[in-house]
C-alpha cells in the first residue's frame, strides 16, 4: 500500500482542488491517513486491527469520528505550528514553503459550526473510501465487508515476477522476490506521491489555501 502521509492525500487534493466549497481538505486528507492507525496497533499488540480499520464499519467507528476530532486539532494547533517553522529560513523551512505549509496559519479560520461538521464528516468517508480502494491491489485479504465477510485477494496478485532468491550481505540476508501485488504497490506509491507533490505545488502557486479561507 502506498505511504498514508504523502502519496494517499493525492485523491483528497484533486477532489478539494475540483470542489473546494464542498469538501473539507483537512479532513480528507487526513481520514485518507487515519485508515492506517492498525499500523502502530498491530504492531505493539500482534493483532489484526487492520481488518476492522480498513473495512467500511471502520470508516463509521474509527475513521470518521477520529478525523474529524483530529481535524479541529490539526487547524486549530499542529497546522499553525508547522506553518511557522515554514517560515524560516533553513533548508528544509524552504522547501515545505515551496510546496505551500508556510500557509497552514490560516486554516485557523475555519469555523467550527453545524456546516463545519456536516462536510467534515463526508470528507472523512471520502478520504477513507479513497485508501482503501488505492490499497485494494496490496493487501492479501479484501477486508471491505468485516466483520461479515473477509475475502482473500485473488492469487494473481501473489504471482512472483522475479525471484532473485537470498541475497546475503555479511550476517544480513534477505529473500528478494517481487509479486504483482508489491509492483502495483510500488507503481501506486510513486505516482500518487508524485502527484501529491504536484497538487500542493499548484495549490501554493495559485493562493488557493488564502481563497478558502478569506479574513472574516
């Protein structure tokens, strides 16, 4: 599956980009990040939380209500913050203001009323729908109808393309093989990381951030 910071924000940005008054970019952007909380979960408890989050029950139970809770956060503290260090003049300050943080200040003008929620809440879903279709191809089980139904990936996806065997550095040895599924996972990274690069850089050039969100 592709990165959840950079390239899954890539449909969340078209779709703000393409129907700005309509969709809250927060929090599309983050619900299209938030599906991969069973990252760290899994990973501390064994478990496989991923089943839950990356169906359509957890889109209602986890992603929504936390995008949205992360959302308020993230535009009214976190997004004003990193815009602040974007501003300097360091190296790394440059480049984030090339790709438009410097600008994040002023998502703390977004208001926090009855329409604020009614589109928070639909963006969330969309930025959640947006993951797990794009995660589709890289995933072993099609875990969109858990706990109902829990379907394994057709054997396709797992066909090696090449299998170079072990390679063996000092004490380190790795198993090289590639299947069709890790391609299109590299294929789909690549190219929605790209175009996230792409879609920020137009966002920046064009002042759009200072559109939606004008001084009251």
């Amino acid at each position: 599956m592709p990165n959840p910071v950079i390239s899954h924000q890539a449909p969340g940005l078209l779709i703000k980009i393409k129907f700005p008054k309509w969709i809250d970019g927060t929090a599309i952007c983050l619900g299209a990040c938030v599906v991969d909380i069973n990252g760290p979960i899994d990973l501390i408890f064994s478990t496989r939380f991923i089943n839950i989050t990356h169906s359509f029950l957890g889109l209602f139970i986890i992603t929504i209500p936390l995008t949205i809770l992360l959302t308020i956060l993230f535009c009214s503290h976190i997004g004003p913050r990193i815009s602040k260090y974007a501003k300097g003049e360091g190296f790394i300050s440059k480049q984030l203001k090339y790709f438009g943080i410097d600008d994040w200040y002023m998502l703390n003008r977004k208001k926090y009323d009855k329409r604020f929620f009614i589109i928070a809440f639909y963006s969330s879903l969309l930025g959640g729908l947006t993951h797990l279709l794009i995660d589709l191809p890289s995933h072993s089980y099609i875990e969109l109808f858990y706990p109902w139904v829990l379907i394994r990936a057709p054997d396709f996806f797992w066909i090696p393309i090449i299998d170079i065997g072990v390679i063996s550095i000092g004490n380190w040895q790795y198993n090289f093989v590639l299947t069709m599924s890790e391609l299109i996972w590299y294929i789909e990274d690549i190219i929605t990381f790209v175009l996230s690069l792409y879609l920020l850089r137009y966002i920046k050039r064009y002042n759009l951030i200072k559109k939606w969100y004008p001084k009251s």
